[in-house]
C-alpha cells in the first residue's frame, strides 16, 4: 500500500496537494465567521481527504454562523469550519481506507458514528448513541478540503457535484418518506424548505396518489408546484379542511411535517385520516403543545421520529430515485464562490432561495 | 329460520325470557346513575341478545357516572345504560345472526364500526369513521340483558365469564404490546391500572427481556410484581435514570404508556433507547408539552396511538395468552352485584382495586 | 325500503328489466360453451344486480372453455355461466343492499367470502378459508346481468367500463408488487401476459429503479416496452446474465413471477440479489423441482404465493393509481360482443392479444 | 498502543501464549481428520486471537468429516482446521482491535463478512454477497486457539462457554423464529435436532400459543417435550391431520421447517393456515418437487429463506432470551475433550446425541 504521503501525489498527477486551504472558521462564540487560511488536513485511518467541489448550505449552518443556543450548546470546539452537506473527489487516503477509489465523486454521510453502540450493532448507526456530526462536532465541509471517514463516503457516478452534495438533505426527504409505503397514498407536505421540497418530487415520484404541499411564503409554493405538487396551500387559510374536501373527507395518509411549525403540526394532525402515518423531520425550536388523546391517540396514528439517512438503505434509494429522472436542479437557485459566504446566509435567512451551493475550489 | 320470538324460546328451554331487567341508566346530566326496571330490548338484524353474566368496570364508566366534560360531550341520548366490558350467553338472535350458536359465552367487541368506511374497508376498522361505542353512544352492558352486533360478539371457550368479560381491556393492552415485536425487548410500562397490570402481564408471557413498571400506588406496584414486573418503580424516583441503570445506560426498547400522565411520558421518553417504541394508550386529560425535536425526532422514536382492538386480530391473539396459562385472575379484585354500584364505582375512584366486576344476574 | 322489484323499477325508469338475457354457459364437461338466453338472476339479500358493461376474459375462463383438468375439478355446478372480470351498472338492489347506489359503475372483486372464518377475521378475506370464485364456483359475467355481493362491488368513478373492469387483473399486479415497497428498487417481471404488463406499469409508476420484462413472445415484450419496461428480455436467452450484467452483479432486488413457468423461475431465483423477494403469481400447472438450499435458504430470500386482492387495501392503490395516470389502454387490444366469445378465447389461446373485452350489451 | 506481542502477554499473566496448539485439521479430500500440533495463530488487524473454551459440533462439521460433495465444492483451502460453534477467552488484539476487552468471553459470529457489498450496506451482512463462514472457509475453531475478526466476537457475560457456544446454533432458531411475531401463534417445528430443538424452546418462551414438533426418532421427540413442545409427533404419521386436528381445522399460524426433508415441508404446506408463513432453515441435499400454485400460491404463504443470524439484532435476541432464563442444558447430551473428535462425530452421525461439545483445553 502507498504512504498517504505517495497517494496524495498519485492522485493530483503531477502537482502535488496544496499544503493550505480556504476554510469557513467559526473562530469564537457569537455571530459571523471567518474565511482562512489554514492546513490542508491529513486523512486518518480508515479516513479520505475529499477536494470539496460543491458545499451546500444547510439551515443548521445559518443556526451556527448566527450562534443560536443550540449552536452554543452542540458546536465545536472551536475553532472550526463549519459545513456539512458537499461533494467532491477522493485525493487521499488514509492507512486502511481502500473501497473507494482515488479521484471517484463521493458524497458526505454527514453522521459520523461509532459502529459499536447498541444502535449501530443492530441497523440504526444514523441514530448511533455517540453521535457525532460533521461540520457541528467535527471541522466541516466549506473548505476546500475535508476530511471524512472513508465508510461515509458515498461514491456517486453520473451526477455532477451540486446535485450529488443534496444527495444528503434528499435523503433525509427520502427517509422521512418511505418509512412506510407511499405509492397510491395521498401526501401532506407541511413546509417547502429545501426538504420539503424534495419531499414533493420524491413522493410524486414515488406514484404518491396525490401531494398537497403547504407553507407561508408564495416562492416556496410555487417550487412546489413546479416540482411535482398536485396543490400548494398558503399554510394561513383552512389547511383541514381543503385538504379534507381534496380526500372526499377522509383526510391524507400520510403527513410529512417538514416545516418544524407547531401550527403546521396541528393542521396535519387535523387533516389525516385514523390510523394515518406522520413523520416528523422539521426541527422544533420551541415544545409544542399536542392533544395526545384527540390528536394522536383515538385516531390510531403512527408518529416517526426522522433524523438522518439510514446507513445505507437511504443512500440506495436516494440514488436510484435520481437515476430514474427525479430532477432537483429546480430547487437549486444560487452557486457562489466560497468567499461569498455571507450572501449565502443572507439569502437562507431571507427565505427568498431554494438551495444555494457554495463552490470552494472557486475561491 | 325461526322468528327471534321462536329462538328466545329455544334458547332459554321451558320457561321465556323475562320482559324486564335491572339496568344502571344514566338518566340526566349530572353524576350519579340509578338502577331501574326497564324493557329486556330486542336483537335487530345482524344482532344478539345476551345475558350479561359479568360486567367489569372501567374507568370510562367512571368519568360517565361523574358526568365529566368528555362525558357530557359523548355519552348518550339520555337516559340510556351504560358499561361496556362484559361477557353473557347468547340468548336470541335477530334475523341473519346464524354465526354464534344460542347458548354460546361471549365477550363483547365494544367498538360498533360500519364496515363500509375507507378505515373499516382497509383492515383498520377499531378506527372506523363512524365509530361509535357500546355502553357511550349506544345502549350498554350494566345490565342483565344487552344487544350487540353478531359480529362483535367473541365466542369464548374455557374460560369463566369474569375473566371472558376482561378480554376486552386485556385487549387494549394486547394491541399496544404487539404493534411491534416484544420478545427479547426491555419494556417499560408506565402505570399500573388494570390495562397496565395486563401489559406486565402479556409481555412477560411474550418473552420480553425484562418489563420494568411504574406506578405511584403501592398496591398496584405490588400487583405488578405479582403479574410479573421484574422491576416495579415508585414514579415520584427517577424513574429514568433508574430505567438507564438496568439497561447499562442503553435505555429501554418499548414505553408502554398507559397512565394518561404526561410526568410519566416525559420519563419514559428520556429512558427510551434511540429508535424504541411507544405505545400511547393511556387517555390524556389536558394537552401535553412536548419538545418534540429533543424527546422524538432526534431519537428516532416512533409513536403509536392505540385505541380499542384490532378487529380482530387481536382478540385471536389475547384469547390465545389466556389459553396459554396467562392468569389475570390477581387482577379481579372485587366482585358485587350490580345493586352495588356504587361501592363499586369508589373502588375504582379510590385506586385500592384492581379489576371491579359486577355480576348483573345476582341482581 | 322498496322491494327489489320495486326498486329494479325505479333504477332503469320506465322500461322495466328484462325477464332473460345473453349469457355464455358451460352447459356439460367437455370442450366449448353456449350462448344462452337465459333468466335475468334476482339479487338476495345483501346482493345487487349489475348489468354489465364490460367482460374481459382471463386466461382461467379459456382453461374453463377448454376444460382442462383443472376446470372439470373446480368449475360447477354445470350447468353455469362463466366469466368472472367484469364492470357495470347496478340496476337492483337485494335487501339490506344500501351502500352502493343505484346506477352506480361498479367492478367485482371476484373473490366471494365467507367474513366469518380465521381469515376473513384477521384481514385475510382474499384467502377466505372457504373461498369461492365468481364465474367458477357461482354465475359468472360473461352474460348481460350478473348477482355479485355488495360488499364485492367496487364503486368506481372517472373511469369507462373497459378498464374499469380490469381493475380486477391489475389488483392482482398491484397486489404482487405492493407485499413490500417497490420504489428505488430493481425489478424483473417475468411474463408479461396482461398481469405482467401490468405490474410493468404499476412498478414504473411506483418508482422502481428499473423495470426488466421477459417473455418468450416478442409482441409481448413490445407491448411491455410500451407501458414503460427499461428492458424487455427474450426469455431463451441468459436472462440471468443480463440481470446481473444490468445491477453490476448485484441482482435484482425483486422478481415479480407472472408466467406459471418454472423455466422463467428459475431464472429469477439466480438473478436475485442475496436477501431480495419474488411474489409468485403466475399459475402453475405442474410441480416445480427446486434447489431449496441454493436457490432459496442461502440466499435469505423471501417468498410470496400472491393470489386475489387485500380486501380492499389493494382496491383503494389499484384506484389510486389509475387516478394518477396510469393509462391500461395499451393493454386492451380487442373488443368484442359477447356472441363472438369464440374469436375471444382463440385470441387469447394464441398469445397474440393483449387483453380482450367482451361487450355483452352488444349482443 | 501495545503491539500484539506484548497483549498478548499482558492477557495470559507471568506465562506467554503457547507457541503451539492442537487442532482438528482436514489434511486431504476424502474422509477422516487429523489432530494435529500446528502454531497458535496471529491476530492480524482487527482481529482478536481467542482461547477455545467449548467448541460444539454442527452437522455442517460432519459433512467435512465425512467428505461429501459439498464439503468437496466449499471446504478449504487444504489443510485446514474445521469447526465453527465456539465460545472463549479473548487472549490477544490485532492492530485497532480495542472494542472487546482481554479476558473477555466471546462468542463467535461465524459469518464472515466484507461490510462494504450492497448486503452489508443495507442491514443483510448475514448474506453478504463475498460472504466466507469459519471453518469452512477460514481456519476454524475445532482448535485451542481461534483467530477471529473482532467485529464477530460476541461478548458474553453469565453464561457458561458450554451454553456461550451455543448462541451461535441457537440464533439459527432465533431468527427462523422472529422473522415475524410468534406470540399467541401457532407453531410446527418440523425437525428436532438441536436447532429444532432451540426452536421449540424459543417459540415457547415467546408466547406461541402452542408449539407441536415433529421427528422421525423418538429421543428426539422427547428432548422436544422436555423443552416445552405442547406435542410431538411421529413424522411417519398423519401429521398434517393431526395439525389439522389440534387447530380446530385452520392449520397452524407458522411453520418452522428445520429437518431438510423434503416430505416434512410438504407435511407443513399442508397443515399451514392460508396467509401462514414458513421459515426455511434445514439445509436440502436434494431438490424438492413443490406445487407452487396449490400449496404456496392459493394458500397466500410467505416463505423465509433463513441462513445465519441478522448482525447483530439476533445475538442481541438471543442472548436477552438466554438471561430470561431459556434453558439450553438439557440439549447438550455429551462433552468431550478435542481428542475424542471421533467420538462426537459418530455420536452426531448416529442421531442419538442432542449437542456434543468438545473441550480443545482437555486436550
């Protein structure tokens, strides 16, 4: 087996690696963030370095730069470079780290996990006990160089980099989705952020009966209808009860709660019918307060908690959905050089983007 | 076919059935019942007549007798009988009831569904759209005759009528261990009432690695040790942290919820495993706050909302326990006859009782 | 409630119902069938009459026609008419016959069962343990009025008779493809008769990562071009290769098996993935020698005999899916009067038709 | 880190390893083995060196033994020692091997899997697609010494190394078992040797409602009843009647088809209810002649091919049913020192023995 040291060369050709790169530090607690210079860094045992070609924002990352409490409370240490979602190419690996080849196109599983626990030993590694998430616990992906565990790389043949880097949001729609069966089943898709958004094209894809998606911004609805939504209800107006008309009363099958509103939440729950399945995904930043017994209990309903990508049931899936045609270009509205880090956030914060991929090799 | 008038005759031998019997009726709003003399009622098609021979209570019967706001909202016409658990003797049939043989013990199936509903249509019909329940929104069992639909009557071999009649709720926690498997699980059931102390039970005889229970009665602690509970926590402890403990920090498999407190929830949710189970049966009073981000999304939980039986599987499954030696006979603690009601009602109210049993044809 | 008289009045206005009709009858063993005029059948109770629209011919009816040993077993009492997939008008009404409206388009569910056994008690009324089949076992639809249950009749809207009726075939595929979830997932269907063809549809739609046909008849392997397969493979050559080659060496992930052939089995079976799962539809005529250990065990595969369809799970998907755009007119390739039932089954007998309806208000 | 040498002397005390060991080794085709004094084995990395404390005999040992075509096809390379049931003392780590510590008692998973095929990937290593067992396909455990890949040792705490060995037979039962729920079921165990047995005593302590076993050899038949097997039956008898009988004519819920005998599977298709399931576990040396249409099509079955133990859902199963207090003993019949190999072979082969362990550290 070739040195880290010999692979690195093998792999750029005749120039060799850089010795430093741009990164996105968070350098200290509070707002903001830093473009520098730091070491490209070594790739571990069992562990590759990736030349990041396309870095996607995530609200999390919005919820570090900004240095919320939750950001406060999971982030570092510092200092660090943030980012999770990306794509790039394999340029080393370390001692071990063989499966995959020198120059593929791979993805970030962004959970990082301990194959030990009781979780990861029986089928559940996304919900590992000693999660660890890249980019939140360990230095990220708005770099020109990350470092990942070779087994979370998810090697990607036929997309470009920008859509294989939402590879990783998609999957959490695709997970969120097919929990249970969704084919000829009628679909509530409450918020139409990035995931959301990708949930209407995967159950439309995936021969959903129908795909109501709602929210309170008119763009996102929009989306939505172009990306496959049978209807797309401004989340102020009587969400129930259109949806209950649009299902001669019987109410959705499923609910796919994407917005982490807890007004959206009890719409869904109004509008599903008995023994009907919601998962769960938006991140609530507040406890909500839910009618267990009316909402939950005697309508026999089945609640999922949704985090991550199964490892690697997901991914598969993912990926097949995208070969077969599932086009997310649409949802993909900014490409900016990494030094354009803060339009970025602006245009997350602002509402007014789709997905908005920063290109690190850009600059 | 015989007239039922010709089948009543049969059925009872030499002597008719009498044209009156005692029944506890609910004949204003308000607490309070009164035990009256009023018409032996008549099967209608599809229907049979049954002669109550043991009646359990239930804590639904309390809220009606109390007359709280759900029964105010639900229970009735007035004046109307309620009870709902029981089992009897099929004395006559109405027209087109061919399947149970006259003679036959039957417990009660007490959720009267349409069978025509998209819920009742698709294997779920304990959750029909029209649901209505005996005893609630139709004439009930605290008396010595009562009708029922031939179909929700469970023909019931080699068992006493006492314990034929607690099929019923021992259903309700049959359905709520088995929404997933259970043997080799670690379960917490959390509340001791009659329904919980049946989930010690049924999970035990299921295999289950270890079933952990909680209560804040003594005495239902007590009656859960007996029923099986390896464990039987005071819920004023810590409760979670004590569930942690036995688990060597990986927390339990499956929260069988069935106290209706939201105090216990919340410890049940902290003591899950990543990726367990909840069975939500126990009916909440007042809305619960819930911080659904940290206490189920991130912990991948799923939630399950149980009502009723499923029709019907589960009685298949909860007379096969009770064939297999499963003995809930530690849980009747009390037998009257129906005249004394009342005492039986503060039994239940007083929380010193296990199962209340009332035996109509004792007067 | 009007008499069935009455009410048949009512349903076709001022002309009454006739007092006999067309109807294709198996008079005695033995080759062939007779185009009778015969007594229009009153509804019983529970029942409805429909006067039928459309009659499309399955390959059971041509084995009746020709009677092979199968058909002398199972078809009777002679004399009967036969036919089983079918839509049409419901023109009376039998007592206690109050769901399904008349003049209402319905479609028969075909399976005729008893609700009362374990199976029909545990969700499982397809297999009814004392099962009896329209048009085998009772009157059939190859005639211009047919008696079917109520509950077997499938109210269907905003879709013509033709394919109305062939909601019937298709639950069959939908039922094959649906036993687990089927998007993102690599699929062989194995035979493409009208079943296979439209289990070709049905995965496309669900969102299969691939859909791979084979058949021995290149007509077939057109039509199942058409209706969306990736690949159409002629069942002489190395369909295993090829399944392999196409999944770099990975194997299909499901095998939906339509042909009866053990030939086209086995093929399946060795282009499986390890852990991947074959629904067998396809009617066997003679015993099939399998490699248990190899072929099946060692694999970790899982096994489906599919027969009929979930009562009415599969109704609703089969809906569903035709609502959303699945379009089964490619597969309709003839239409012909009832009298013309010989071109029919000779059509069928020689492969060289997709799916034949027979129009028997046209004589 | 330590280097293994010096592990390996921290983990035996004052005393090193043996530079040696005995071990049972197939020197050449044909019949026969040889005990032998070859070099104790390195751990390479992550892998752990275990002292063989019990090492039990399969019958898949005995095809070596005895040299039969498939041993021929599968077994090597020569010479090789053999034996895979096995549990002892962790005395040695490869290179990242710190997950399990020196001291410990393992159990060892005999499938040896890669962890980066579309198997491993997704949840189904125990079908890994390169998938090499122990002693089969690498050195095995009929040895004083083992090496195995530490993510295969099973640390195992409360058990005896004798009852320890049988973890990995007994997850054979487990997961023939758990591939659906088995509580209040009714259960055939076609087969009584010591999987069979487990079986009968899983199915038992699970809650099935009754589990009847079926044998050719009566000792076996009464090992069955020993273990809890509400019947056992003569396999020469009617027993799909008598299956009949004892389930009131519906046939038995599960079949658990351990006897690789052509003439039991077709025994349980006939004694299975409609809409029953099989798991397939005995191994056929022949192929079997199946009506697929009548006895799995029409029936509605589902067929589980099962080989191995899910990694690790099933040893985490296994052993929470072992802590239960599910009671191996009475299947181990014989313990022998390693020398006496002859003895346990002949013991095995002639069906009088249930296990037969061998003890490598007698000598």
């Amino acid at each position: 087996m070739l040195s880290p040291e010999a692979e690195r060369t093998a792999a750029v050709g005749v120039s060799k690696l850089p010795q430093t790169m741009l990164a996105l530090v968070k350098d200290a607690p509070g707002p903001g963030a830093s473009l520098r210079e730091i070491p490209v860094p070594e790739p571990g045992p069992s562990e590759v370095l990736v030349r990041v070609e396309a870095a996607s924002v995530c609200g999390t990352d919005l919820h570090i730069e900004r240095w919320d409490p939750w950001a406060e409370e999971n982030f570092g240490p510092l200092p660090m470079t943030f980012g999770h979602e990306m794509a790039g190419t394999v340029v080393a690996r370390g001692q071990g780290a063989t499966r995959v080849a020198l120059g593929a196109l791979v993805a970030a599983e962004t959970h990082l996990v301990d194959w030990t626990c009781y979780q990861c030993r029986t089928g559940r590694a996304h919900i590992c006990r000693s999660l660890r998430i890249l980019g939140v616990h360990a230095p990220g992906t708005f770099a020109q160089y990350a470092v990942i565990p070779e087994t979370n790389a998810w090697v990607t043949e036929g997309l470009g980099p920008e859509v294989a880097a939402l590879q990783e949001p998609m999957g959490n729609a695709v997970h969120a989705c097919f929990v249970e069966e969704i084919a000829g089943q009628t679909v509530a898709v409450l918020g139409c952020g990035p995931i959301g958004l990708m949930a209407v094209a995967v159950a439309q894809m995936a021969g959903a009966r129908r795909v109501i998606a709602t929210d309170v911004n008119p763009e996102r609805l929009a989306m939505a209808r172009r990306l496959g939504a049978h209807e797309a209800l401004d989340a102020h107006d009587d969400v129930a009860g259109r949806l209950r008309e649009l299902t001669d009363g019987d109410g959705v099958d499923v609910v796919l709660e994407m917005s982490g509103s807890e007004a959206a939440l009890h719409q869904g729950l109004a509008a599903i019918t008995n023994g009907g399945r919601v998962s769960l995904l938006g991140t609530h930043a507040a406890p909500a307060t839910i009618d267990l017994s009316e909402e939950i209990i005697f309508k026999g309903l089945r609640i999922y908690g949704i985090t991550g990508r199964r490892l690697f049931e997901t991914w598969y899936r993912t990926t097949a959905l995208l070969e077969e045609g599932l086009d997310l270009s649409p949802i993909i509205t900014h490409r900016l050089p990494l030094a354009q880090y803060e339009k970025a956030f602006t245009l997350v914060a602002e509402g007014h983007a789709g997905k908005v991929v920063l290109l690190p090799q850009q600059g």
